[in-house]
C-alpha cells in the first residue's frame, strides 16, 4: 500500500495509470454495444451451444464481444495477426529489413504497415463472418440475423472493422501514454472481465452435477500451480558475468568493476501463445462458417480438443518463442557494445567470439522456456477439455493474465526507481531468479 500511495504521488505515473485505467474503460463500454441487425437472444443462445468449442476460447480474448456480437467481435486478433505477417516478412524481404535498421523512421512506416495489413484482415474477415451469420441459426431453428442481404454485409463489415480499428488505435495509445503494453492490456482486461462469469457458470455445473464435486480441489490446485509456475518462470533469469577493464585517465582509475548480463528465461513472454492461439482460431473460424464438407472436416480436425490441434498448437509456440526472441534480442550488438564500453565475459574473448556464446546460452534458456510455454499452455487445455471445464481456467487464459500483470508492476516500479522510490511491492522489486 506504501507503495501504491509513493506511486499516486508521482504525477507522470498517476496520469499515465489513470489514462490506461480510461482506456479500458472505454473499450469495455464498446463491447456491450451491439452490430445492428442481430438477434441477440437467438445468439446468445447459440453461443451457450457452442461454449466448449473453438467459439468460447475466441469469444474468451475478445473479452465477451463476440457473445454480444458487438462492434468490437472481432477484437485485436486480426492486429496480431497482421504483426506476425509483417515481422515475418521483415525476414524474408530486404526493404523491410532494411526499414527496421532505419531507426525511429523506419519502425513508423512498418507500424503504418502494419495498421494497413490489420484492416485488411477485419475486411476479410468480417466479410466470411456476416456471410456466415446469415446461414447460421439458433438452437430453436430462429435466424441469427434479422434482415439478411448485401446491405447487412457491407455494413457489418464496416462496423467491425472500424471497431478493430479503434481497438487497434486504444492499444497504442496505451502504450504510448500510459503504463504497459496496451494490445497486452486489452487481453487481458478482456479476459479479467469474463473471470467472475466463468466462476458463477462453474459453480453452476458443480451443483447441477455436470462437474463432479471431486474435480473442484483438483482443478483448484491446478490453477494455483500453473500461476506459480509462471510466476517462477516469467522471473527466471540467466545472468552471465561481465568484467569491465580498468582505464587509467590521468591520475584517476575507471572501471575495473563486476555487473551482469541477465537474460530472462521467457524473453518473448507472452507473446507466443497470443500469436499461436490467434493463428488456430484465423483458419478455423473461417472454416466454421463455410458449408463444405472437406472445409468442415478439416475445422474439426484443428478445434481443441484433437491431437491435430495441440500438435500444431505446441509446434507454433516454439516456432515464435526463437522468432520473437531472434527478433527483439541481437547477440552481435549486445557483444558489439560490450566490447566499445571495454566489457568482456571472463574467459571469452571480446566481439565474435562473445557473440557466439551469448547465442548459445540463449538458444539453451530458449528451449526452457519453449518447453515452459508449451506445456503450461496446453496441459491445463487438455485437462480443461476432458472434464467440461471454462476455458478460463486453463494455462493460457491464465498465462496471459500473470505475466501481462507481472509485466505492467515491472513497468510501474521502472517508474518508481528513477525516483528513488523503494519499489512497487512491498519485499521491493520484483528480483530474477539464476
């Protein structure tokens, strides 16, 4: 609490915490207003039908939108989508390579990218959405959609990509202007606000019988051990020893002193299952709403809950854990600027050689904390799955809220420490484990 009231006597910090406190606010308001030309209640029927599947775990990051049908169904998923085209594209062609190199200029033009790429996709999916509204009914045989047309299309495609175009915009600003990184704080407030639903329709299924009264202290103590687990984790670090050499200017002796190298076990935090999990829901959201046989198939064969599913699930969380890291952690700069500020690692030699073993040390913490991600994202799922359980409970949701919130403190006590302030928590900061 000492340090909550330090905080709200800084007043950059406080504006910053009240305007991201805002921002959500006002993102929360757009959920509940709902697309026009829906039935609501022939949806929301619809959607208590399907909560096990595929629509619960998308409804679960548009925090509820989807439910409502609201201006924001498609929430930011069609953002991070356009970000791990264009961060792979940046590998593959040499102009956005060369863009990212550029500095400050170069990483405005591929976020106006970027933004282009984001309503690109809510066009199209948007689009494949309404079309499909249309075939779709409720349990009761009632039309989802009142009045069905080329009319309701075009202005249900304009409706939710302007809706993912504000949300795109809030998350920006966020992050420029508050405290955090906003598309991370969006998710997460999404996934905050449906928690006390998930809570009340659980305790509904355990009187009800549907969840037997045994599972609960399993479930219970399932979810304490993953969110300590990520805990242990998303604090973990590597430190790698650093000697800097003495200089001798004039009479007086610089350097000479000992500092360390952390490297977090979990560089690209939470990251990758967002990415991963956006990626599973794109194709198979699509195939939901196309009638074809063989397009129906192979969206069954990728919903949770098939080996298809969590095989191609824990392949892609590998794959962007070494992406994301390769991209936000150069080992020939880092090596680069030891070497100009006369820092070496005892018994490496300064430039290349340092950089090759920076590399290896961490592709090796890479690969724990691959492993970390892959299991605490899909082991509590395939538990979730098989006993009928809220999809909010299970590693990912759970992931996302931990480390987003560890992430937010970090960036508070940042704030904090420039000002001599003792920390955030009250033990003091938040201190990496070897």
């Amino acid at each position: 609490m000492s340090g909550l009231a330090s905080a709200a006597n800084i007043p950059e910090l406080r504006k910053r915490v009240i305007f991201t406190l805002l921002m959500l606010l006002v993102y929360r308001m757009g959920v509940q207003i709902p697309t026009p030309g829906i039935n609501g209640e022939a949806l929301a029927a619809f959607f208590e039908q399907y909560s096990g599947t595929l629509f619960g775990m998308f409804n679960m990051f548009s925090g509820g939108a989807l439910e409502n049908f609201s201006i924001f169904a498609l929430g930011i998923m069609p953002y991070i989508s356009a970000s791990i085209i264009i961060q792979l594209l940046t590998v593959v062609i040499p102009q956005l390579e060369q863009l990212k190199k550029e500095g400050e200029a170069g990483r405005r033009k591929i976020t106006q990218y970027t933004r282009y790429g984001t309503v690109g996709l809510a066009l199209i999916q948007g689009f494949f959405i309404a079309s499909g509204l249309e075939a779709m009914t409720g349990p009761s045989g009632v039309p989802i959609v009142l009045v069905p047309g080329l009319q309701f299309k075009l202005m249900t495609v304009l409706t939710l990509t302007s809706g993912t175009s504000f949300i795109m915009w809030l998350g920006e600003q966020m992050t420029e202007r508050g405290i955090g990184n906003g598309i991370s704080l969006i998710i997460y407030a999404g996934i905050i606000a449906r928690m006390p639903a998930a809570v009340g329709k659980s305790i509904q299924m355990v009187t009800s019988g549907d969840i037997p009264i045994i599972i609960v202290p399993i479930m219970l103590a399932m979810m304490f051990g993953v969110i300590a687990v990520i805990v242990y984790f998303e604090t973990a670090q590597r430190r790698l020893p650093i000697q800097y050499a003495k200089r001798v200017v004039g009479r007086k002796v610089y350097g000479g002193q000992a500092s360390h190298l952390p490297l977090k076990i979990n560089i690209s935090g939470v990251i990758p299952p967002i990415f991963a999990s956006s990626i599973m829901m794109f194709p198979a959201t699509i195939g939901s709403f196309i009638q074809i046989d063989w397009v129906q198939k192979a969206s069954a064969s990728l919903s949770p809950g098939t080996i298809y599913y969590y095989t191609l699930y824990v392949a892609m969380i590998v794959f962007f854990c070494f992406f994301y890291t390769a991209v936000t952690f150069n080992p020939d700069e880092v090596a680069e600027n030891l070497k100009k500020n006369g820092g070496f690692i005892p018994g490496i030699r300064p430039g290349k050689k340092s950089a090759e073993f920076i590399d290896k040390v961490l592709t090796r913490i890479t690969v724990v904390g691959a492993i970390y991600l892959a299991v605490v994202c899909v082991l509590p799922t395939i538990l979730v799955s098989n006993f009928n359980i809220p999809f909010y409970f299970g590693g990912t949701a759970l992931l996302i809220v931990v480390g987003v919130a560890i992430d937010t403190i970090s960036k508070i006590e940042s704030h904090l420490v420039m000002r001599n302030y003792e920390g955030f928590m009250k033990a003091g900061k938040i201190k990496g484990r070897r």
